[in-house]
C-alpha cells in the first residue's frame, strides 16, 4: 500500500528545493535534522529556512520517529557527521563551517572527548564546501569519563 503521507512530503520537498535554486557562486549554509534511531539527513540552500525545512522533510520522509533540526551552519564549509556509541545509547553529532578537514577532525575529537558517558566516536558522513561527499577517516575516538 502506498503511503500518502511520504508521498506528499517528498513532493513538498521537492518543490521547496526548487523553489529556492542555490546560484553555484553563492555560499550555502547546511542544516542537518535528526530524529532517534533514524539517523541524520541534511540540506543546502543559500537561505537558511529553505535549508532547515528541506532537511527536516527530508528526515520525514525517511524516519519512524519525530525529526528535530539539530544543526545550521552558514557557510557550510567542511561538515561532518559524527556517530556517538555508547553502551546504552547511540547518536549522531553534526559539525559544520570548519575551513579545513583537519579543523572538522579537530573539532570533531573534541565533540566526543567531551561527552559524558564513555563510548566510541568516528565519523560517518563527510562532506566537502561544495557539498560533496569525502571518504570518511578511519579514525576511532575513546570517549570515556
């Protein structure tokens, strides 16, 4: 059976993302939403709303659960998404507007080095100022508290 519900988000989703066309010369931000257990979907768009409502549409289209906007950077620059497991739980970090991949990496060992409950970080998605996607560094960070 068809889901109605799906359908018409990703046709508004669509619609959205061609409503507001990116000029390649403009900067774009990205914003990144999340919802539990259904990991984290993201936008770009040279307007922030257009970016965070597709992001969130995005989420929607592909998630059980609530999705929330968990992230917007202008300008993208290098972003990542960077998964926290623990042994109770699991989440993703989304980190964006770093000037190089070594400052996202940086900034990234920092987000899970700082976390309250000890598990493991590694990034997941990496992604490049034009928005394209990095293979993503096979490094592991220890979080433990």
């Amino acid at each position: 059976m068809i889901n109605i519900k799906c359908i018409l988000r990703v046709g508004l989703l669509i619609i959205t993302m061609l409503s507001a066309p990116a000029i390649a010369s403009e900067l774009q931000g990205v914003a990144f939403s999340q919802a539990a257990e259904s990991g984290t979907y993201h936008c770009r768009n040279t307007d922030a709303a257009t970016a965070m409502a597709c992001a969130k549409l995005l989420c929607e289209a592909n998630a059980d659960n609530e999705c929330v906007v968990t992230n917007y950077c202008w300008p993208a620059q290098y972003s990542a998404v960077v998964k926290f497991h623990g042994d109770d739980l699991q989440y993703d970090i989304s980190l964006c507007g770093q000037a190089s991949v070594a400052a996202l990496l940086q900034s990234a060992k920092a987000n899970c080095l700082a976390q309250r409950t000890p598990g493991d970080c590694f990034v997941i998605k990496l992604m490049d100022p034009a928005g394209d996607d990095l293979p993503p560094p096979a490094i592991l960070w220890k979080a433990r508290k």
